[in-house]
C-alpha cells in the first residue's frame, strides 16, 4: 500500500509537469526597449515568473483564461487576461515611483530594489555619489581627487578596496598586487550619468563573486539605451567646473541602440596649493538584438586623470597655527592614472528553460602617485616622499549558464560558471624621492604575473514561500613575481586553491514580509608579493559570516529592511604604503545591525534612512588593546528627495560618522562628522536648471584621517597624532542641462 502512495505521488507529480503550459511572452517599455526584472503573476495558480536581459519570460502551469498581474517598479501594473498563447507581447508605461506598489515577494532583489528607487530619486552626477547609493557605505577621498577613495563598511576601514569586490559590466574594478594596496579600486572611470543599476549584496554570501567579497560586492551597470541626447555643463566655488554630453546615436533604429558619452572636470578645491585637477572620460556602447531574442554588447572607455594634492596635515601644525586647515606641509604630492576598457557580453536564449551569459573584456592601466605621510621621520635632509607606479593589463572573460525545471511544485533554477582572470603588471614600483623629479632610492621594482581561474554553482529550490538557495564556489591561483633589483634573473611562484561554500534561506511569511537567513565562506587575497616572499603563508585568509534579516512593508508606502550579521576573518591585512610591505594583523570579528527605511509621504515626497551600528574587535589582542583602527562603529545617512513637483526635483540629505579609534587602544580619536548636502533643479521643457550646495551648514569635518608617527623638519622628536584631509567646506555650483 505504501508503494502504491509513493507511486500515485510520482505520477501526479510528473502528470503536472508534463501537462502544465509554458507561456511564452516579452516584457518592453513605450520606446520598444525590453525590460529586465518585471514580475510575472499568474493569479489562478499562483505561478510567477521574471524578464531576463531581454525582456523574455517563461511561466509554468499557465493556460488561456488565466489572468495575469505584471509589474515592475516605475512602471504602471497591467492586469490582463490571457487570451492567446501566440507572441505575447506586453508594453509598460513608465510612471513616476510609488512605493506602494513594490511587491516584496515579487521582487527578485528586494535590497537592489531599493537602490534602483534611490537611483531614481537622487541621480548622481558624480563618481564619489556612485558608491554612495549604496546603504552604509562611506567614502573619503585623501589625495587631490584623483586617487580611489577609502571605502568603509560594516566595521571596516577598507582601505581601497581590499575587501570589497566592485565591478562595472561585469569588468572587475579591484586591481591585485597593486602599487598601492590590495585590492585598490578606482571607480572614477565611470561617467555617472551612464549608471543604470546599482547591484549590491553585503557579506560573502554570493557564488558570482570570488576575490575580495568579504564585507560585500556592489556591481553597476551602464545603461543599454538613452532615452534622449543630453548636454550640461556646471561651473562652481574653487575654480570648478564639469561638462557631461550624452549622445544617441542611433533613434528609432530597430533592434540596436547606441551612444557615446564625455566627461571633462577640473577643479583647484579649497586648498592653500590648488589641486590643478582635471579629468577626462569617453564612453561608448552598442548594444544588438537578435530575431531569436539575443543579446550583443560593446563597450568602450577612456579615462585620463591628473592632480596635484596638498596631502594628509598633522594636527599640531594646525593647532599652533603654522598652517590652515588647507594647508600643506608637502605641496608637491600629486599623481597620474588611466585605463582603457574593452568589453563584449554576449546573453544567448537557448530554449525556454536556458539562457546563457557571457563576457570577455581587457583593460589597460597605468598609475603614478607621489605621497608623503611621515614628512622627514626616515630621512630628515631629503623628506620622505615616496613614489608608487606600475603599468597593467587585465584581460579576463566570465560565462554564466541558467536552466529551470520544475520538479512538481518545486521550481528549480541551476546556475553555474566559469571565470579567468589574468593580470600582468610590468614595473611595479616603490622608490624615494625628491620634490616629484629625482629618485633617491628604489625599494621595490618588479614585475607582477597573476591568474585566478574560477567555478561556481549554485541551485535555488523554490518552494512557493519558502526558497533555499546552496551554493560552492572554486578559485585557483597562481602568483608569480620577478624582482628586478635583484641580481640574477628568477621567477618566485606559488600557487593556491580554495573552496567556498554559501546556504542561504529565504521565507515569504507575508505578502508584505520577506525574512531570510545568508550564510558563507568568502575569502581576499594577499599581494603576490607577499605571497611569494613569505613562502604561500596567509594567502587566501578565509572570511566566514551569517546575516538574519527581513524586508518589510508594515504599510502601503513604507518598507523596512534590517539585518543581524556577524563576520569572523582569520587575517586582516594593513598596506603599509611608505615601506612597500602588507602588514598581518591577526583573526577579527565584527557584528552588528543594519537598519534601512524608505518612507513616500505623497506622490513627490520621499524620505530614506540607513543607519549601522557594529562591534568590531581583534581576536587575539587583549581588552582594551584590540580595537580595529578607523573602524566605523556607527553610521548614518538619510534624507528627503522631491520627485517632479511642478517641475522641480531635488533633496536635502545628511550623512554621519561616529567618533571612532584610530590606533589599538583607542588613545587617538578620528572625530566624526555630520555633513548635510542641499540640491534642487526644475526644469522647463528641454532645459533644466540646477543648484547644489556641498556642507550646507559649512561645518569643520575631516574627510580622511589617520594615527601617523610623522616628523616635521624643525622637530627633534616625532609625533603620533591624527593626520588628516580636510573635508569639503561650503561649496556651491550651478548647472544648466539641455536635453534634444
């Protein structure tokens, strides 16, 4: 009898997969543009579904006579009832955004979401407001504008970006063995206007992502289309200006889009010694599609940058009035950099269960910084100015293949990839210098050969409420190094494997309530350097951490998001940039709660607040001596944003930082700060008018700061103090955009 149940059980079972229909159809918007994550919504049987890159869906179990709700956030939701079977083409008419119609459990990345409304709300027109888009993550740029910008996260100082993955198109950002740290991250190649969608995920709970993913990824991705060509140019406080061109080039040509876009910014800031910065940027893309639904894509891009940089200032210079706030001790820090990206993806549609994704891309880059943190603590007749360059090529390629089935009720989805990336860095230098022209002393000179060869899968169970997503993760690496201030010519090798595994779990308890569990192994990797002088020890450290959070919308139009996450790591590491050597700083952990809300009070009246708090200590240090240096134990960030009243938009937002230790024991203090930024534009047919005050209250703060032993040349003794940039006084600038 038993025999008999489990059998009737099968054959019922294989009755509903082999007798249910697929329906077939595209999701576009009203200039014929596929759109990518609309939800699929059968109400009689509760099959859902999403839009792929393409617009393509596939729903299960789903016939004529069916209705259907389709949605997607920005757009009006159709409710329809399904009358044929044959090219079922669906058009959504964009809107502005109404909270109230996010659908939680609808949404494939509900935290994502978030930052797409943001996105929307708050447009960015600068690189340093990119990353800020994403919730509790500050920035703080210390060398003139040209360099990438420190990166804090959840209790971490990440310094450039050692443990965090960026990516752009699925290009990486992070650079290995860099000349100035691990993992060092220059995102100012992206022309902001250009920005599409921000995909983020905090912890290393996420199979796509390898290198760096400890305390999160955040990956952007650049529009495939414009809706309109665009030129502005903005002009403000300190010698600044930017002027930004957007340009369609091919209107109402089926099938294919494509556009160039150009950045130019130059700017003195408020220093004493002005920064001569300027920047340049072109980008382009083309983006192809198929009879069958298949997508093409090229990119292209140029950046070019150069600054010069007043540098970190002593506290005591300050205090004793030797100098401003803006002032300089070493004027002649400044630097160069440039990268040149191509990269193609191709996104296959091979039946209606696959898709295949795919990319390939190279990069060229080259950098040169002159820096002095320590003024003349080494040598007191010349100064300690150092000087880090190196000349890199990328070239790497990643595939992604997806394939769902239905095993009863349960809806499958297997994804699994590979992934290389090779790295060769040709000159990679360290050397003492003299007023940016004479080189004293070269500390390092070498070439850098890296690979890191990558697989993954991963398998989501859908069980209608409840969804459990496993996951395993495989790097190789390979490190080599030719020191060239050696004698005779050799090659130091070693090579490393890792395994990461990640479950995570997802409950839909409500309509209006998403709870989830994230749980996984992440690792990032040591400078080869390092690795091959210390003989392959702490090569990979492992992270391991766990999130228990929830997405909630207790009314209409308010969603709540929080989450409690804890993060162990078996080794930090601390680039000591002046000695060319990456420090090991022992086990560490960190917890805390992450706290997110976004609130629409009327149709153009939104408010938005993300807020941390996190514990993060040295394991193996005693109480009182384990603090983590410049790690943020509380952040905050918020404001109001108007959306199109009358043809006006802006907001006033706000962003703070807590006291936090900046040396072991909590002796030195980096001061917080509260900064409140202001804009507002309106816009009358083509043209719209902006204004944009930076530090609206002209607050004292500090962008960057340090604990450095430093020597002045008059001093007999060094000092241990605070270092530190200043931060953005009053600044105000003005744009006018025109849009044809």
């Amino acid at each position: 009898m038993k025999q008999i149940s489990i059998l009737t059980l099968f054959l019922s079972c294989f009755a509903l997969t082999a007798y249910s229909q697929n329906i077939k159809g595209r999701i576009i918007n009203e200039l014929k543009q596929p759109l990518e994550g609309a939800y699929i919504y059968n109400q009689n049987t509760e099959s859902h579904a999403h839009t792929l890159e393409n617009g393509v869906f596939v729903i299960m179990n789903t016939e004529v006579g069916d209705s259907l709700r389709i949605g997607l956030l920005g757009y009006k939701t159709q409710f329809i009832r399904l009358e044929s079977t044959e090219n079922l083409s669906i058009t959504l008419e964009e809107k502005a955004f109404q909270l109230d119609e996010m659908v939680i459990t609808e949404e494939l990345n509900t935290v994502s979401t978030i930052s797409r409304l943001d996105l929307n709300l708050t447009p960015v027109n600068s690189s340093q407001e990119v990353l800020r888009k994403v919730p509790g993550l500050f920035i703080g740029q210390h060398a003139g504008g040209g360099k990438a910008e420190q990166i804090f996260l959840r209790g971490f100082d990440i310094d450039h970006g050692t443990d965090i993955a960026l990516s752009v198109d699925g290009m990486p950002v992070n650079m290995v063995s860099h000349a100035h740290g691990q993992g060092y991250s220059d995102l100012h190649f992206v022309i902001p206007e250009t920005v599409n969608k921000i995909d983020f995920g905090k912890g290393g709970y996420y199979a796509q992502e390898g290198d760096f993913n400890t305390a999160g990824y955040v990956n952007f991705k650049t529009k495939d289309y414009l809706k309109e060509s665009e030129i502005s140019f903005s002009a403000g406080q300190f010698n600044s200006l930017r002027t930004v061109g957007l340009f369609n080039l091919l209107e109402n040509t089926k099938n294919q889009n494509a556009y160039v876009a150009m950045e130019y910014i130059a700017t003195d800031g408020p220093y004493d010694s002005p920064q001569n910065f300027n920047r340049l940027n072109l980008f382009a893309k083309y983006v192809m599609f198929s009879p069958e639904n298949d997508k093409l894509t090229l990119t292209a891009s140029h950046f070019t940058s150069r600054w010069d940089a007043s540098g970190q200032i002593p506290q005591r210079e300050v205090d004793n009035g030797n100098i401003s706030r803006f002032g300089a001790i070493d004027d002649t820090e400044g630097g160069e950099t440039e990268r040149t990206n191509l990269n193609v993806t191709f996104d296959k549609y091979i039946d209606d269960h696959t898709q295949l994704s795919t990319n390939a891309f190279y990069s060229h880059y080259a950098f040169q910084l002159y820096s002095n943190f320590t003024f003349f603590l080494e040598d007191p007749i010349n100064g300690d100015q150092i000087f880090q360059k190196e000349d890199r090529q990328i070239f790497g390629a990643n595939t992604a293949i997806t394939h769902t089935k239905y095993l009863g009720d349960t809806e499958l989805t297997l994804t699994s990839g590979l992934g290389l990336r090779h790295d060769i860095a040709d000159d990679v230098e360290l050397s003492r210098t003299l007023n940016r022209s004479t080189t004293l002393e070269n500390i390092q000179l070498g070439d850098v050969n890296q690979t890191n060869i990558d697989a993954f899968v991963k398998a989501e169970f859908d069980f209608g409420k409840f969804k459990i997503a496993p996951a395993l993760r495989l790097d190789y690496f390979k490190f080599m190094y030719n020191d060239a201030l050696q004698s005779n010519y050799q090659t130091l090798s070693e090579t490393k494997t890792i395994v990461s595994p990640k479950l995570n779990f997802y409950y839909n308890a409500q309509d209006n309530l998403q709870l989830y569990l994230k749980s996984g192994l992440g690792f990032h990797s040591n400078d080869t350097r390092v690795v091959v002088a210390n003989g392959g020890e702490d090569i990979l450290p492992r992270s391991y951490g766990a999130d228990l959070g929830s997405v909630w919308k207790p009314f209409p139009k308010l969603v709540v998001n929080s989450a409690l996450w804890y993060l162990f790591l078996e080794q930090e590491f601390v680039y000591v940039g002046d000695a060319g050597i990456v420090e090991p700083s022992g086990k560490t952990r960190r917890y805390g709660l992450d706290l997110g809300l976004r609130y629409q009070l009327n149709d153009w009246l939104f408010l938005d607040s993300d807020a941390t708090i996190t514990n993060a200590r040295s394991i193996d240090e005693p109480d009182g001596q384990d603090y983590i240096p410049l790690a943020p134990d509380f952040t905050l960030t918020g404001g109001l944003s108007v959306d199109d009243l009358n043809g006006f938009s802006g907001g006033l937002r706000f962003r703070y930082l807590d006291d936090r230790a900046a040396n072991e024991d909590n002796s030195i203090v980096a001061e917080g700060y509260m900064v409140t930024d202001f804009n507002v534009n309106y816009k009358l047919k083509n043209i719209t008018l902006g204004l944009a005050i930076e530090n609206l209250f002209d607050v004292e703060w500090n962008e960057t700061q340090f604990a450095t032993e430093s020597r002045l040349q008059n001093e007999a003794q060094s000092v241990e103090e605070i270092h530190f940039t200043p931060g953005t006084p009053f600044f105000l600038k003005g744009t006018i955009s025109y849009r044809f």
